[in-house]
C-alpha cells in the first residue's frame, strides 16, 4: 500500500517601492539692485510666501499636492520633486502532493514559486503605476506652480524696485494694482 506525502509551504512577501520624479524651472532674475540686495530681496519674499529656509540656503516649501519645491538661489532653479513611497505585502501559501516526502517538497515549491512570480509581477506593475503617478502629479501641478513662482517672482521685482527708487531720490507716492494676473507699480520720486 502506497502512502501520499502531502506538505504546505508558506512564504511572506514584502516590499516597499519607491517612486519619484522632478521638474526643474530656471530662474534669471534681472539684477535691479547689487547682489546682496537683490538676494536679501528674494529671501524676504520667499518667507513672506510661506517658504522656509534650509541650513544650505535653499528655501522648501510643500506644495497642494504633496510635492516638495526647493528654490536655489546660487543655482537660480526651483526644483519640484514628487515622492510616493507604497508597502505591499503578500502571504503565499502552497500545498504539495507525492508520493514521498521529496516530491510533495517538490510540488509545493513549484506551486510556491509560481505564487511567488505572480506577486513579483504585482509589485513591478505597481512600480510602473507609482512612477505613472508622480509623472501625472508632476504635469497636473504644473500651472499652479508656475503661477506661485510667477507670484514670487513679481513680489521680487516689485520690492527691489521700490529699494532702487530709493536709492534715485525722495519716494513721493507708490501706487500698486492687481487685476487678476496683471500687476502694475507705479512709482513716483523726486529728485
């Protein structure tokens, strides 16, 4: 009388992914004041913003969706980087049969392994969506960034021109108006 061997193999399967991607826009500001000024300018602006600076002189600040923006001012960039980091697990559990203890050893790592693949294939398709969507991130931020450094920009501009009238005689009036994404500043000195 022949007797059936039959063991179960259990396996875990853990794995963090990682994905992340990033935008960089260039900065030229045009020098209206001298260099000290112009960067004492950028970094009052910045804070008044909501931006922070770093101990390596980059200002961070966090944008509506998740993304970090990070300005530097010597490499004159804003980088924008968006991180989305995902746990995925799985328990796998296969059951062999044989005729011995060696064959139902055999079976239920074939089974095993082939659970194992599937999972592996998961986990490399959800990478390729994680990357997908930080890609999508990236591109649906976009405007929204470009306005606020079009805003900081502007606030940049604008204070070291009120400085520089300053500097070229008595401020008799500043007169400031926005409409919508039209700002106009009109300064009037005397000499």
């Amino acid at each position: 009388m022949s007797q059936v061997y039959q063991i179960t193999l259990t396996s875990g399967i853990t794995r963090t992914i990682h994905a992340s991607d990033q935008m960089t826009h260039r900065i030229e500001l045009t020098p209206i004041l001298g260099e000290p000024q112009m960067k004492d300018v950028v970094r009052a602006s910045l804070k008044e913003r909501g931006w922070e600076e770093q101990e390596d002189g980059t200002f961070h600040k966090t944008g509506d969706d998740g993304e970090t923006l990070i300005w530097d001012l010597e490499a004159g960039q804003v980088v924008t980087i968006v991180e989305v980091e995902k746990e995925v697990s799985a328990d796998l559990s296969a059951k062999g049969t044989g005729g011995s203890d060696e064959a139902a050893r055999r079976s239920a790592e074939r089974s095993l392994n082939r659970q194992t693949a599937r999972v592996e294939h998961d986990i490399a398709e959800t990478e390729t969506e994680l990357a997908r969507e930080t890609a999508q991130t990236l591109k649906d931020s976009a405007k929204r960034r470009e306005r606020e450094i079009n805003d900081v920009l502007q606030g940049i501009y604008a204070e070291a021109l009120k400085e520089k009238a300053k500097e070229l005689g008595t401020v008799l009036s500043i007169d400031e108006h926005r409409d919508g994404d039209d700002y106009e500043l009109v300064i009037k000195i005397a000499e």
